[in-house]
C-alpha cells in the first residue's frame, strides 16, 4: 500500500504544522478539528507560514496556492478518516483526548490505514493498546516550528511492525525531513535530553545563578544554542515542560527529573509562556 492521503486530527501549533508540510509536499490532506473557527484559525496560520515560505523564495506563489488547495477541513472525525491511509493525530497531551479519539478513529478508518500520534511524551505502546491494530500503529514526533525542524523521531511500540516502520520513513522523507528511529521510552529522545536541560536552567534562576536573561544568553553564546532554554521552553509551552517531566519523573521513578517548583509555580499561576504572553519573558 502506497500513502497518498493523510488525515491530520487536530489543528494547534503541531496539527498545523504537520498538516503545512504534507500539503506543501503534493498529499491531499484532510484537517480535523473539532469547531470551525479552530479549523479558521489553522489554515490562517497555514496561510501565513506558507506565505512566509514565498518571502523567502523557499516556494512560489503557486506552489502556496496549490498547497492550501490540498487541506479540506472536516469537522467530523469518522468521515475525515474514512478513506486516508495515514492519519496523524496532534491532539492535546492528555490521555482521556487521546483515547475518545483514537476509538472513534479506529471504528472509522480502512483496513490498512497506518495510525501515527505525534505524541511528545505518552507511550506509543500504550495509546496503540487502544485500538485493534497496535503492528500499524507508530509515533510520528514532530518538532516545531514544524515546517522548519528537519527532524522526525520515528517512536516503534512495542508491536509495530516493520512494514509501519518502513512506510513512515519513507513518507518522512518524502516530507524533506530526516527520519530517526527510537524505541517508546518515556520522553524517547529528544524530550529525555530536552527537558532536562531546560529544568536546570529553570532550578539556576530559581536557586539565583543568574537571570533568565544570562543563562540563556550562556547557552546562546557559549553553546551556539538558536534559543536559550528558557526562551525555548516559552515557545514550547510550560504546562507542556512541565507535562513531558512528570512522564519522566513517573515513567523512570528517578528523583533526577524532577520538575523545579519555580516551573510548577509558573504553570499554577497560568503563566505558560507565549500563547499566554507571559512566561520566563514577557510577549505582550
Ligand atoms: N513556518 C515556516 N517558516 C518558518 C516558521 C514557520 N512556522 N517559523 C520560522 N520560519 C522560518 C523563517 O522564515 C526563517 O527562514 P530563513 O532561514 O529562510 O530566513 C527561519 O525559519 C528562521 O526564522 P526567523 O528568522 O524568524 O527566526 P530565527 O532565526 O530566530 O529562528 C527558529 C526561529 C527556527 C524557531 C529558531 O529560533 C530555532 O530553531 N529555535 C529552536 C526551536 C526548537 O528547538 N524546536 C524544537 C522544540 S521541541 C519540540 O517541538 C518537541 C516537543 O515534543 C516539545
């Protein structure tokens, strides 16, 4: 079986992304969102980063219009999956979402049909488990900004089969991106190495090393880092830090990971970083 459709299933900054890159790659792609306006609000961005793209002479004006002709929105998730034969899901970090819709998805998609979460931190064995077809089931980890990270961390479960792995790789590539085989772990990766980092450097201003501002200028300057840590964990989204250290912190029993009350003090106070406009720094 050849990939040709893809359904991606939720439209925030990762749904969008993903949705960007396979459209701008030639593969009709049906978006899934749950309202209208959230669905608005996704080709919105589309539009704006594909737009972005044209600046930057990296596609022509055609090549953007042709890629937004691709997206169709559905707002239905039974209807969205019915003929696509690999649907990427890019919902919120939250198990119960995760399992209504990966049941729904999985009464509703073609045998065959290829499931990918592009989860940052839940087990891909585990939300497999929910459906009855764990061999096609696979973690497709996307890094944002989607349509400029060239990374793909490919996470097998414990039954995906080598067949799923194969076809994910090679869509990957033809998505221009690279990529990287893992086994479910928690964090796989890339989070288990991140996240991490990004904690100390929260635990150095909490304990008074040094501002916000310093240590992200140290790992700027010193560590050729495009974004200090503190800067990079605003754009991720600190419930998210936070989210991904607890997985850590529970999945390995290791007091290591740990999360810095400072960063639990932030997220309980709602200051999440640039999609509330506050966060280590301000973005009003
Ligand atoms: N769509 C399309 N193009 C975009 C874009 C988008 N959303 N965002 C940025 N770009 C392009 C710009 O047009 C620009 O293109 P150019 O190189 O041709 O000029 C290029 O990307 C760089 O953008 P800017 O000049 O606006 O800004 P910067 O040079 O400051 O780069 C950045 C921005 C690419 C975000 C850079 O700071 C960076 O790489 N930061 C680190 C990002 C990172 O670590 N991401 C991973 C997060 S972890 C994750 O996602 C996993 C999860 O599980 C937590």
């Amino acid at each position: 079986m050849d990939i040709r459709k893809v359904a991606v299933i939720g439209g925030g900054t990762m749904g969008n992304g993903i949705a960007h890159v396979f459209a701008m790659n030639g593969f009709p792609v049906h978006l899934i969102e749950t309202k209208q306006e959230f669905a608005d609000r996704a080709l919105a961005t589309i539009d704006k980063n594909l737009g972005r793209m044209v600046d930057k002479e990296k596609i022509t004006s055609d090549q953007k219009d042709a890629s937004l002709k691709n997206i169709s929105v559905f707002l239905d998730v039974d209807k969205g999956v019915a003929d696509a034969d690999l649907i990427v899901e890019a919902v919120p970090e939250n198990f119960g979402i995760k399992e209504s819709v990966w049941k729904a998805v999985d009464g509703a998609a073609k045998e065959g049909a290829i499931f990918a979460s592009n989860t940052s931190s839940i087990s891909i064995t585990k939300i497999a488990a929910l459906t009855s077809r764990p061999d096609r089931f696979i973690g497709m980890h996307f890094f944002n900004p989607v349509p400029v990270m060239k990374l793909v961390e490919i996470v097998r479960g414990l039954d995906t089969s080598d067949e799923t792995y194969a076809m994910v790789e090679e869509t990957s590539k033809k998505l221009g991106k690279v990529p990287v085989p893992v086994n479910d772990m928690p964090g796989f990766v890339s989070n288990r190495v991140l996240m991490p980092m990004i904690n100390e450097a929260i635990f150095a201003v909490y304990e008074g090393v040094a501002t916000p501002e310093n240590v992200d200028e140290v790992m700027k300057l010193g560590m050729a880092h495009p974004m200090g840590p503190l800067r990079l964990a605003d754009f991720i989204g600190l419930d998210v830090c936070l989210d991904i250290l607890n997985v850590l912190y529970e999945g390995f029993k290791d007091p290591k990971y740990r999360p810095c009350p400072l960063l639990v003090k932030m997220v309980d106070a709602g200051k999440l970083g640039n999609k509330t406009g506050e966060g280590f720094f301000s973005y009003q």
